[in-house]
C-alpha cells in the first residue's frame, strides 16, 4: 500500500481550497458563493466590533471563529467545564478556561492536567468508556463501510492494540487573540485568549495509522475526518454539526495519535475522555476531542472548520480565505498580569518560548521598555522540545511600573515581530507581549 509523504498543513489546505471551490470535493462545509462574501462580512463585524469593546467579544454570525458559549448542561449529561477552575490557575471564558501563566512557575515541561486550558465549542460530554465506540466508514476503506454500518472499534480494543507516547504541544489557533485589541488596537471576534490557550502534556494511546489498517485502509484514501461526540455547534442561527476537521492521509498515517491518556492518567473528560486525536504539530482545531465517527474517503473532505472559520479573511487575503498554517513564535512570562516585585533585589524570570516552525533556538528579554534586549538563559532539558524554559535575573533599578517583553527565535530562523499582522478572526498572533509589573 502506498500513500503519499506527510504533507505541511498550508499546502494541503492551498489543495483543498482550489478542489472545493471548483466543484470537486464533498462536504457540509458553507456554500461556495457564501465564502465569497465572507472576506467583505468579517470585515464589517470586525469594524463594529472595534466600536462596541476594543476587547470583547461580539455575536455569532456564520463566519465567526466559534467563540464562547454560556456555561450550560445539555442533554447528553454534559457541562460547559467539568474540572475544578481555581483561581490562579485557571480563568474561565465562557465555555473555555485559560490557562494563569503563573501557574506553570516552578512546574516541569509539561502542564499539569488540572490547569491545562480548556477549549470548549459547546459543553463536556459526560461519556461511558464501555459503551464508547469508534466507527470507521467511508469510501477510503475496503468495502466502503457506510456511517450508518461502520467498523467498529471499542475501547478495550484500542487498550490491546500497540501503544506509543508522545510529548505535543496543543495550542488554540486564537491563543493571544487579546493583543491584537489590547497592543494593537484591532478587535477580532471569538474567544479573548491571553497567550493561555496552549499546553504540553505527555499523550499515550494508539497511532492513528494503526487503526486505518485495521479498519481496512486502501490506496484511494486522500482523506481522514475525525469527529466529536460533543453536542452540535450552531452559530448565527445555523447548525454546523459536530465539530470535525479533515486531515489528508499522509498527516494521518505520520505521527497523529488516537490518546486515551494524559500525563500518565486517563484523559480527564474535559480533555477528551475517552479517546481524543493529537496532531502534534498543526494547530488545535485539527486534534478532535472526544473522537467518535471517523470518516476514510477517497474524495477530498471539508467542514466548517476548514472553509467558514480557521482560515485567514482579512485585507489582501483571497475571498474565500487564506490557508491557516501552523502556529507562530510566541513567549510568555510565568507571572500574574501586573505582577507586583520587590526592590532591591535580584529577581529571576521566569518563561517560556515556542513555535510551530520547529524548536526554539534563542530567547531574548527587555526589562527597560526600550530597544535593549539581551539573551535568556535556555533550559538544556528542553532542546529540541515542544517549548523551550527559560530564565533571565534581573534586579529592578527602582520602584514604579516596568514593562517586560521576551521574543524568540526558532530554528527556521523566524523571530516574533513587535506587532502581528492582523486578520479577521484575529488567528496566530505572534506579536511581543508587553507584560507589565509594578515594583515596590
């Protein structure tokens, strides 16, 4: 059997895009001449949105990255968030919960499953392992099982299959969405993440690939569409359906795992219990939580979730948008917004840096609010992983308000600019963070 290399993200999406707007791709996605007008409507509700709350968040029409909705039970026994959120270590948005930066003080590489973000397009699902099936189907699959007759996968069955463990990074495509309102003065609709909407954990469960070929995987296959159990999303007044996102077949025969753990523990409902996907390298959206239905076809697929929103619209960008590649240089502080620190004394900072682009390389920080940046002290452990620690010590010239920044640099060679380039949906910013503290 042969299938083709593992493809990047943008240039699946750069083939998907062309097949779908000339006729030749299958989904519930939005109407082709829908999308053309979307570029001319984000436009305008970014514009109101600019003039209602320079940092809110507005109304759902068809289009808007979906944002948070309130916290509710549904009928499937589910809640919008079912973990304890602290204060300090987690902030609730809606139906989302982010992460407190100064929680991950002092913790290892990986987030700790209590305060590892929460992201939510409606409610948890409250799920009985034993009763949990995955259903494979499609025309990718010997015999073109149907949705309706698929091949059925328990979980013990997963359990008995080979198991792997892999240390990924999940980050939201809208983490740091915030800034572009707060530093930069260009309000996007969807949920207002600070730079919390991201994670490392330790996932263990079964690949993906090995699944298909149980499943019976055959040469036709182009496509993988994993879907969620969550309740469906409906925004503007319309039903989109359950979350899902397609994924082309050589991603999903290349390192995407099917995970029924999380930093040694089974995953916690709130992060996908029982089986979750995990994409490690492409953004959020595409690692599905409490997978179900999976659909193998020799057609190329497409959503919601790859047309209408996670696409970038916006200012000298095509009308039915532009490719949502994988996640940009970010850094962030592991202290409170407006922390207070004491005179007089050494302090050492504390963060972290990370890319989509591959491992971060060098970590520059600036505590004087001017052009003078001098490089942090990378943590050896974490060469070469998802996000890279690191320390800078740094004693406060005086007592007053300061302005910290960090930028870095990957192995590409990319370095955060001063301010991100704006879009519609306010995705992958990678502007520096101006985080203030107040000695004392």
């Amino acid at each position: 059997m042969t299938h083709p290399l593992p493809p990047d993200e943008v240039g699946h999406d750069a083939r998907r895009a062309s097949q779908w707007l000339a006729g030749e791709a299958r989904g519930d996605a939005v109407p082709r001449e829908r999308l053309f007008q979307l570029g001319t409507a984000m436009g305008a509700l970014a514009a109101v949105a600019d003039e209602r709350d320079p940092v809110g968040v507005t109304p759902d029409p068809v289009g808007v990255d979906p944002g948070p909705t309130p916290a509710a039970s549904d009928a499937s026994g589910g809640s919008s968030i079912v973990k304890p959120l602290p204060a300090g270590r987690l902030v609730r948005l809606g139906s989302n919960a982010e992460m407190c930066w100064e929680a991950m003080a002092g913790q290892g590489q990986v987030v700790p499953n209590d305060r590892f973000f929460v992201r939510n397009h409606t409610c948890t699902p409250l799920l009985d392992a034993d009763a949990w099936r995955l259903s494979l189907f499609g025309t990718g699959l010997r015999g073109a099982p149907t949705r309706d007759h698929p091949v059925r996968f328990g979980y013990r069955d997963l359990r008995a299959m080979p198991a792997e463990e892999t240390t990924a990074l999940i980050e939201c495509a809208g983490n740091g969405r915030l800034f572009f309102a707060a530093q930069q003065g260009q309000s996007a609709p969807g949920v207002s993440w600070g730079l919390g909407a991201v994670g490392v954990a330790r996932w263990r469960g079964v690949r993906l690939a090995t699944v298909l070929r149980h499943a019976g995987l055959t040469d036709a296959a182009v496509d993988v569409m994993p879907e969620g159990l969550d309740p469906e999303y409906v925004t503007g007044g319309v039903n989109l359906g359950r979350v899902r996102r397609p994924l082309p077949i050589g991603k999903a025969l290349d390192d995407v795992l099917l995970a029924y753990e999380m930093n040694g523990a089974p995953l916690p409902a709130d992060h996908g219990f029982p089986v979750r996907v995990v994409v490690p390298g492409w953004i959020g959206i595409s690692s599905i939580k409490w997978v179900g239905p999976v659909e193998v076809s020799a057609t190329a697929l497409f959503s919601p979730w790859n047309t209408q929103f996670y696409r970038m619209f916006g200012p000298g960008r095509p009308d039915a948008g532009g490719p949502l590649t994988t996640q940009v240089v970010k850094s962030a502080f592991e202290l409170p917004w407006d922390a207070r620190i004491p005179a007089g004394v050494s302090v050492l900072l504390r963060g972290r840096s990370w890319s989509g682009n591959g491992p971060v390389r060098r970590v520059e920080i600036s505590t004087d609010d001017r052009d003078e940046w001098r490089p942090a002290d990378l943590v050896a452990d974490d060469d070469g992983g998802p996000w890279q620690r690191w320390t800078a010590l740094w004693r406060p010239p005086g007592p007053g308000r300061w302005t910290l920044r960090a930028r870095a640099t990957d192995s590409t060679g990319a370095r955060q600019p001063e301010l991100a380039e704006h879009n519609t949906l306010g995705y992958l910013f990678d502007g520096i963070v101006r985080h203030p503290v107040t000695v004392v």
